[in-house]
C-alpha cells in the first residue's frame, strides 16, 4: 500500500508521535517552528483527505487490516474532512501566531511544554474527526481535554489554575457521562462501531435502556460542547489561558464538540429516534432548539455584562454554539448547512477577535473595557482586526458571519418558523451591544493623558492576524468553500438519515 | 471593470487617497477631484437609461440566487444623479467648514464622507436586494464615524442612538423581510412590475410590507425616526451629507425600489390590506410637521422637517399609481436640493454667528444676506411655492393623489403645506424684518463651541466664501428644476 | 419489575450508588482533593457497569485453552484498562493543579479560594467564581 492510503491515520497520530518530540528539542524557537512544521502537514494532509473525499466519497480505513466492526474503523465522509481541513488551518495560523505571544506570556521553561501539549491537544481534535468507533472518540475526547487543561492552567496568575481545575472536573464529568452513556448503548447491541451501532439500535427492542443511554451521550457531550446550561467552564477557561490557547479552543475545542454532538445524533441515533417515546409535545430536537436558543439569549445577556472581554467573548461563543444547536434541531437540509457553516466561519471569526485581543494584552497589558480607551488609536491594526472580527460576529453582510445567520434565517422562514428568525435577529442585536461597547470606548474614548505611545504588535503576529481578519471579509463573499462544503456535509450528514 | 463598478469604486479609491494625502490642500483637491470624476462618470449614463438600456455588471456571486450585482435603472439613476451632483457641491462645503470651524482629524471626516457616498452609489446601483442590503449597512457603518466626530459624550449617545435605531431595523426587520422574499421566490432581483407578484396576498403581503417599511430605517417613517434628530449633533456637512444626500434619500429610494421593483405597485393597490401605509406615511408628515413647529434648535427644526418630508415620498409611493410614484420620485431630487441649502445655511449661521437657535436669528438678514438670500429660497421649496423644484414635486404629488382618488392623502398634501409655511415662514420674517436682539448667542451646542474656541471665525461678516459658493450652486439647483424639470420627471416616467 | 430481578441486578444497583456517591462528593465538597476523590469513585462506578456487564454466569477469564468453553466477553474489560488509564492521567493532573493552587493560594477550599478570587478582581463578576 502506499503512502496515500494511509493518510487517515497519519493524520491524527503524526501530531501525537510529534509532539513528545518538543519535550527533547528543549528550545522554545525550535518547538515553535516543529509545532508549525507539523500543523502544516496536518493541513496538507486534511486537504488532500478533504479532496479524496470530495472525490470520490465516503474514505473507510481498518485500522490494522481488522474488519469494522471488530476492528477499529477510520471513517471519513465530506463533514470529517471539512472539519480536518479547519482545525488544521485554524492550528496552522495559531501557530504563526504564537511564538512571540507565547514568548510573552508563558515563563521559557514551560514554553516547550507549550508546544508538546498544543500538539497532543491537535492529535485528539483531528482524531475525535477522524474515528468511526464511539470507543476510540472517548479516548480522543480525553487526550484533547487533558492538553487543554493543561493549556489553561499555563495562563498568567493564579486564576487560570482555577478555571483549569474547574474545568477539569467538569470536562471529566461530561466524559465520564459519555462513557457511561456509550456502556448502555453497547449493551443494547454489543459493537461501538457507529455504522454498526445505528444499524443494532434501529432493531434494539429496549427503548428505556436506548434512552438512558442517548441521554447520557448528549448530556456528556453537551458538556464538553458548553451547551447552555452546561457552559459553566467555558467562561473561566477562556478568560484566564494564555491569548493563543483561548484562540485555538474558541476557533475548535468546542466545534470538534460540535462536530462529535452531530455525527453522533444524526448518523448513530437518529435512525432509532422512533423508539423513544418521550412524551407527547416533548421532542429531541424540540429540546435542543428551546436550550440552544435560551443559550443564545441568555449568554448573549451575560456578554453585554461583562468587563473583560476575553469573558465576553466567551459568553459570547456559549450564545454562538446555542445558535448552532439550535440551528442543526431544526432538521432540515438548509438549517443543518447553516449551522455547519456557521460552525466554519465563528471558527474564523473567533480566531480573529480573540487573537487581536491576545495582541491588545500584549501591548496593553490588559483586556478590561476600562483600559481599553483609545486602543483603537494605540493599536490600529490590531484593533482593525477585531472590529473586522466583531463586524462578522453581529452579521453585517459581507462579512463571514453574515452567510450562517442568513442560511439559518432562510431556514427557519421555510420551516415558517417565525419565533425562530426572530431569535436569530434578537441575538444579533444583543451581540451588537456588547460588541459596539468595545467600539466606543476603543475608538471614542481618549487614552488616559499618561499613556506612553506603544508600537504595534510585531509582524509575526500581525501576518497571522491579518489572515484571519480578512478572511472574514473573503468568506463573507467568496462562500464556495465554506458554503459549498457545508452543504456536502449536511449531505453527509442528513444522508439517508433523516428523521 | 465595467463603467458601474468605477461609479462606486471611485469613491472608495477617493478614501484611501484622502488618507494618504499629507497636505492639506491636496487633501482638498484630491476629495473635489474625485467627486468631480465621479459625477462624470454617472453623467453618460442617462441618455442610454432614457433610451431603455439597462447595463448590468455582477461582481460576484455569494450564495446561489444571490449575487452582488450593479445595474442602472430610471430610479437608481435619479439617485445617482442627486447623490453625485450634491457630492460636488458638499465637498466644496465640507471644505470651507473644516478650515473654517478647524475641525479635528480632517482626514479621517473626508474619507469617511467619500466611504459614505460611495456605499449610497452601491446603494443606488444595485441590482438586487442582497446588494442593496450590502451597501445599505455599508452607508450606516460609514456614516457612524461621521456623526461621532466631535467625540463629546452627547456625540457618543447620538451615534448610540443612530446606529441602535438603523441596525436594529435593518437586522431585525429589514433583513428578515428579505428572507422572506427569498425563502418564497427564491431570487432577489429587482423585476420590472413586481416579484412578488403572485406569491404573496392579503394580509402577509401587508405584514411583509411593514417589515420592509420599518426595517428601511433610513427613511426615517415614525416611529422609526428618532435617529434623525438625534444625529443632528454632527458637524454641519455631515447633517447635510445624512438628510440630502445619502442617508435619508437612501432609504426613501429603498422603500420606492421596494414597492416598484420587489412587490409591484399594481400588486399592493389590489390589495386593501397593504393601504395602511397611505395612513402611517401621512400620519408621519402632519405629526413630524407639528414637532418641527415646535423647535427653537433650527437644527432640530430642519430635522423633523426631513422626516416631515421623508413621509411625503413614502406617501406617494403608498398611493401605488404610476403619477404618484413620479411625483415621489421627483419630490426624491427636489427636496435634496432643498435640504441641503437649509442645513448649509444653518451650518453657515453657525460658523459665522455662533447662533444655533431660531429664536436668536432676528434680523440675521442684513448680517447675512446671502446665507439667508439661500436659506429663504429653499425654504419656500420646502413649502411648495413657485419658482421652486418643491413646487414641481407637490403639483406632481397632488395630481398623483386625485388619480388614486385618495382624498385622504390630498389632504394631508394641503394641511402640512400650511404646516410647512407656519414653521418656515416666521424664521424668514425674523430674519428679514425684526430688528436684531441685543441678547448674544448661546453658547451650548457643540459646535458653536468648536467655533470660538479656535476663533478662526470673525462674528460679524458674512459666512467663508467656500460655504456660500456650495449654498449658491445648491440654491441654483433648487431654480433650475424649477424651470427644467425634464429629466428627472422623464426618468421618473420612465419607471415600469 | 419483580424483587428477584432487581435483586438479580445487584451488580447495577452498586453501579448506580456509586456513581451517586461520586457525584455527589463532586458537587457538594468544597476540598478540592475531596472533589478529586469523589470524580474518582464517579469514574470507578463505570468500570463496575463495564466489566459486570460483560461478565457470563460461570463463564470464565478469556483464556484460549480447551479446558474452557465458557468465558467473559473480553471487550469491556479491555475497554475499561484503557478508561483506567484516562482515569489515572485525569487525577495525576487533577492532584497537580492542586498542588499548584495550593501553592498559589495558600488554600484548597473552594470557599476561600472564591473569596481570594475576588480580592484579585474586584469587580466581582470577572473573577474565575464558576463553581462546578
């Protein structure tokens, strides 16, 4: 066999096998250009996978030469490598990022510990996208949310090991529901292959127990995914890692959540959702609508109180992931396309905002509203970038944030869900609140008389930053690849399957 | 690229070049030079328009069924033409009131002018609904900085306002009645007699019709209006570029694109449940009218008279015939012009005077002869008096009304006419025949403010000659529809 | 559900109250060791549903010999070596961060370590007080 066909797993276990190896290189600089070596390759490998896919469909790989489902099967359809190919970019341009942030912001001894962790934490998100077996996604889940434990308590002050260890329980809770879940669902039908599993429980004649267990999965990963009300880690995670770590976990760590939620749902369970009987107005998707919309409001509401805008803009990707939910419970081709380009472009939109903010920390000092007065001013560029980012999030058209609310109106009005568009316009406005603070005080508001000129954040930062902000622009008109893959995975996704 | 995409790239370039500039007199003939090449590019237009053509250009295609594609049509390019004409004549403004009032970050309020009417260009040339909505946010965004300029805590409040008002119609109901259409047809194109037509009936069609009437906040119809006082704490160039040029006559044109090109005015006049809008819009020209009556602020004043105004175009859109819709059309052009020589003025009285009250200008007429020469002439536009434009687009409003038979609407023509003259008209004696009052100006507005603080203005004379350049040239505007009103009437006819 | 079938289930019902033991420690301790004690019985509580359910009346460890014909299912168990090892990595990073927060803080009550949070921020709610 040649090299090409075993791409699927080199995938994931190129970054695991790679990244111990930072622990031996020792030098902060020789880690970072590792780390940035092997992200490039994961991407030209998810890009060449994506390809594969597009072509010729549906990649199924054993894992040593064992049939599904006694082996361990790789699955890869257009959803996986349309995840693949993002959160390697998305590492890709943290990584550019990071050496001079990081520099900055974690002691020298740690930084390769940095790299090796962030490259773990790689490993796993690419896997839970990569793996067809329900078992081996556990496995994944936990070396992604161990890294990033680990990657938050690197944060500066005492605070990020809080959040850290909070987390931490938390994240253990949802995996531990997630297990127990899988354990239900695998005595139901004896296999933890996906396909191999949706297939047993179409036929599986014990609802209560099919029960049990969906709840436990969707709970545990609702966790994982901070889905309103399970979203109490995120807010303090994010606040307190370092720039880039909050970044990387706002652009993927919860979409891969996202992503598992979905895959799950709709190729595992949604075949055998007939069999439960919930009561009579209750329904799965009615539940996910009513929680990812009050996520929405609520978090949105919470954003608009915050100070520090790292905590805002992580209330604010608790509202986002609400969308998204809420988005996929609607069912239908167009409204499962919305939230997976949504999915791709607050990916985006996230990376920009939260990476200019780990520049304005860096020349600043700080991300508190109050000390943020005339940032605009201080820091041009960087604060161009966020409002570029920020734009995108409230959905101004052409921007990328536009064409997933748009796509998610669009499918609500088809459905005459009125309640819905409504929301969906709601939630925008409340995100322009919040954001449009950050706009006055940076640009309205004079610095303080004894603030001392600073320069701009330094070009290696700057290049990655900029990507990310104009590629808000570029999504928000040039949709081919967000758009168009975000469609071939829905396909993917609703294929056949479709309650 | 084609000829339309220029149209609103030029603009655009001007921005940058602006920013770029390092002299001050570059900087100012870069902003004339570019205005100057931008109305010679929407020039050529017209005869082809008249002759039937159409061109089009598409730029890209966002999702499918939805492109951002230009086009020009009669409508769009009597917008074009007010937008670029007036450019020429506010940049000559702006000009002379940035020297004149020494108004901080120069160049950051020019190149956001330039950004602003280059986004009411997109906003005036596009093709389609999605296009249309692009610039339209554009224009607000751009229009933002304007209005916050002087970065006092009231202009931090206004653009609040401004911009909580205008995003929160557009994104809320703007944008969902978009969808709407899109989600029932599939296309977003502007369709000559209607898209809508045959999709949609009774009551959704009236409800779909208030989505897209409220949610074009920019034209200002009540109770969406509050933005448009509020804003008046910009400098005065920009109060003018916001009810003459760009902003306002954005959203008016919006509401007639709509109601011509998106539901079809032989759709919405067969169904009863759509005519609310006759009652909203007239409701919103006498209630505006009473509002401004009651202004000392002249600023204020001319404000509620722009929305007062505003409403009479949406009303001869309501009336959904062929005269009507003419009449609001040219009503669209006569009022910019009339529109902006006020604001120019009362930015001219401003500068020379400090005075931003009604009740402080007895006798101003002999300080200020020209300013008020200019000031009055469009006042008397404003009410619809002969040898004016506004007299042409109320003579044409009026005989829209009594071919609809809508007796109602000929009414509210005739009573805010008087309304007009009540709160014009003393403003005009003061000025001529009081004597003037001994108390001094107030000092409480923000600009008067600016103005003695940097003392570039002498307080006796008469305004700098760049401002009474920009008000004669206006003010020849307003005559000239007077006595040539062929090609707007014939481009508006000319409307399916 | 007669008593002779719930009682023929024991092995869930042990499941299902440690898992509660578990989880409860979590919410209701304060000591961040006692939360880390608590997550380990929760995650313990999985490995009994685990393992018991993969178990055969009279069948016997899976090994190949010709002696046996009856024997366990062999996947859980693997599964569950594999849980045990996320498990282990789980508390030795849970204990660390203790450690470090010990040494940060001076304290491991959660309590205290709210109140201290809040002298660090005193706007209140931007301080890390996201309590699991």
């Amino acid at each position: 066999m040649t090299l090409l066909a075993h791409l699927p797993p080199l995938q994931m276990v190129l970054p695991l096998m790679a990244g111990p190896v930072c622990l031996l290189l020792g030098r902060p600089r020789l880690c970072a250009v590792w780390a940035l070596a092997v992200a490039g390759a994961c991407l030209a490998i998810a890009l060449t996978l994506l390809g594969q896919i597009l072509d010729t469909g549906v990649i199924s790989y054993h894992v040593g030469g064992w049939e599904p489902p006694w082996g361990i099967e790789l699955r890869l359809d257009a959803l996986s490598g349309l995840m693949l190919s993002l959160v390697s970019a998305i590492a890709v341009v943290v990584l550019l990022y990071a050496p001079a942030s990081v520099r900055h912001e974690i002691p020298a001894d740690r930084q390769g510990l940095f790299y090796t962790l962030f490259l773990l934490n790689l490993a796993g998100l690419l896997g839970m996208c990569t793996t067809g077996d329900a078992f081996n996604l556990f496995v994944f889940l936990e070396i992604s949310s161990l890294s990033t434990y680990t990657l938050v308590s690197l944060g500066r002050g005492r605070s990020a090991l809080r959040a850290a260890y909070v987390y931490l329980v938390l994240g253990t809770v949802g995996a531990t529901f997630y297990v127990i879940g899988l354990g239900l669902l695998y005595m139901i039908t004896g296999t933890l292959n996906m396909v191999d599993l949706a297939q047993h429980l179409v036929n599986a004649d014990n609802p209560r127990t099919l029960l049990v267990g969906a709840g436990f999965v969707v709970v545990g990963l609702s966790i994982k995914l901070a889905l309103f009300p399970l979203h109490k880690w995120l807010p303090g995670a994010y606040t307190h890692a370092p720039s880039v770590v909050s970044a990387f976990m706002a652009a993927t760590g919860t979409k891969v959540a996202l992503y598992v939620l979905l895959r799950l749902a709709f190729t595992v369970l949604a075949p055998s959702f007939s069999a439960l009987h919930l009561p009579h107005p209750v329904t799965v998707e009615g539940m996910a609508l009513i929680l990812g919309l009050t996520g929405m409001i609520s978090a949105s509401v919470s954003a608009f109180l915050q100070t520090d805008l790292k905590r805002m803009l992580a209330y604010s990707s608790v509202a986002q992931i609400g969308l998204m939910v809420a988005g996929a419970a609607l069912l239908t081709p167009t409204s499962v396309t919305g939230s997976l380009v949504h999915l791709i472009n607050h990916a985006v939109l996230k990376a920009t905002v939260f990476l200019a903010l780990g520049g304005v920390l860096m020349r600043l000092g700080s991300v508190r509203l109050e000390d943020l007065a005339g940032a605009g001013r201080r820091l041009p560029l960087t604060m161009g970038a966020f409002l570029l980012g920020a734009l995108s999030l409230v959905g101004i058209p052409g921007t990328a944030g536009f064409i997933g609310k748009w796509t998610l109106l669009l499918a609500a009005l088809e459905q005459d869900r009125w309640g819905v568009a409504v929301l969906i316009g709601a939630g925008s406005l409340l995100t322009l609140a919040y954001v449009w603070r950050v706009v006055e005080v940076a640009w309205l508001r004079p610095a303080p008389a004894q603030a001392a000129r600073v320069p701009e954040i330094p070009l290696s930062m700057l290049v990655p930053l900029g990507v990310v902000g104009v590629a808000n622009l570029v999504f928000g008109v040039y949709t081919a690849p967000t758009l168009g893959l975000a469609r071939a995975a829905s396909t993917a996704l609703l294929g056949g399957a479709t309650p | 690229m084609s000829v339309l995409a220029w149209i609103v790239a030029t603009p655009l370039l001007g921005a940058v070049l602006i920013a770029l500039a390092r002299r001050p007199f570059t900087r100012d003939l870069t902003l004339l030079l570019i205005a100057l090449a931008t109305l010679a590019q929407v020039l050529p237009l017209i005869s082809p328009v008249l002759a039937g053509e159409r061109p089009a250009v598409t730029l890209a295609t966002v999702m499918p069924g939805i492109d951002i594609t230009l086009s020009v049509e009669p409508l769009g390019l009597i917008f074009a033409l007010v937008a670029s004409i007036l450019w020429v004549v506010a940049s000559l403004y702006a000009i002379g009131y940035v020297r004149a009032n020494a108004l901080p970050a120069p160049k950051r309020f020019h190149a956001c002018f330039a950004l602003a009417i280059g986004a009411a260009l997109g906003v005036a040339l596009a093709d389609n609904l999605f296009t249309l909505f692009l610039f339209y946010e554009t224009l607000t965004l751009t229009t933002y900085p304007l209005v916050t300029h002087g970065g006092s805590p009231e202009a931090v409040r206004a653009g609040r306002v401004y911009l909580g008002i205008l995003l929160s119609t557009s994104i809320g109901l703007f944008l969902l009645g978009i969808v709407w259409v899109f989600s029932l047809t599939g296309r977003l194109d502007f369709v000559p007699g209607g898209l809508l037509n045959g999709v949609i009936e009774g009551p959704a069609l009236a409800v779909l019709l208030g989505l897209f009437v409220f949610g074009i906040g920019k034209a200002a119809l009540m109770p969406v209006h509050r933005w448009l006082p509020a804003a008046m704490v910009a400098p005065a160039p920009v109060s003018a570029l916001l009810h003459a040029v760009a902003v306002v006559k954005a959203g008016v044109f919006t509401v007639l694109k709509v109601i011509v090109y998106t539901f079809g005015p032989d759709l919405l006049a067969n169904t009863p449940a759509a005519h609310w809008l006759m009652y909203v819009a007239g409701f919103s020209v006498i209630a505006a009218s009473l509002i401004a009556w009651r202004q000392d602020n002249l600023k204020a004043r001319l404000a509620y008279s722009t929305i007062s105004q505003l409403a009479y175009i949406v009303l001869g859109a309501s009336l959904f015939v062929p005269a009507a819709l003419t009449g609001a059309a040219v009503h669209l052009v006569a009022h910019a012009f009339a529109k902006i020589t006020l604001f120019f003025a009362a930015g001219a009285i401003t500068t020379a005077t400090g005075m931003t009250r009604v009740s402080q200008m007895n006798g101003l007429g002999r300080r200020l002869p020209w300013t008020m020469a200019f000031f009055s002439i469009a006042a008397l536009s404003m009410i619809g008096v002969p040898p004016t434009a506004g007299f042409v687009s109320k003579w044409l409003l009026l005989g829209g009304a009594f071919d609809a038979q809508a007796w109602v609407a000929v009414g509210v023509l005739i009573l805010s006419t008087v309304l007009n003259a009540a709160y014009f008209l003393p403003i005009v004696h003061a000025a001529w025949f009081r004597p003037p009052s001994a108390d001094p100006p107030d000092d409480d507005s923000h600009e008067a403010h600016g103005a003695h603080a940097h003392g570039a203005v002498s307080r006796t004379g008469e305004a700098p000659f760049l401002l009474l350049l920009a008000m004669g040239l206006s003010t020849l505007g307003v005559g000239a529809l007077f006595v040539w009103p062929d090609l707007p009437v014939a481009l508006a006819r000319s409307l399916p | 559900m007669t008593w002779e079938t719930a009682g023929g289930l024991y092995n869930y019902w042990i499941f299902i109250l440690l898992m509660m033991i578990g989880f409860y420690t979590v919410i209701a301790r304060g000591n961040l060791i006692k939360k880390l004690v608590g997550l380990n019985i929760f995650q313990t509580s999985v490995f009994m549903l685990y393992i018991s359910m993969g178990v055969v009346d009279g069948g016997t460890a899976p090994i190949l010999s010709d002696r046996f014909t009856v024997y366990t299912n062999p996947l859980p168990s693997v599964l569950i070596l594999t849980a045990i090892v996320v498990g282990i990595a789980t508390t030795a990073l849970g204990l660390a961060l203790v450690v470090r927060i010990r040494e940060a803080y001076g304290t491991i009550e959660e309590d205290e370590l709210l109140a201290l949070d809040h002298e660090d921020f005193p706007a209140g709610r931007t301080s890390a007080g996201d309590t699991p």
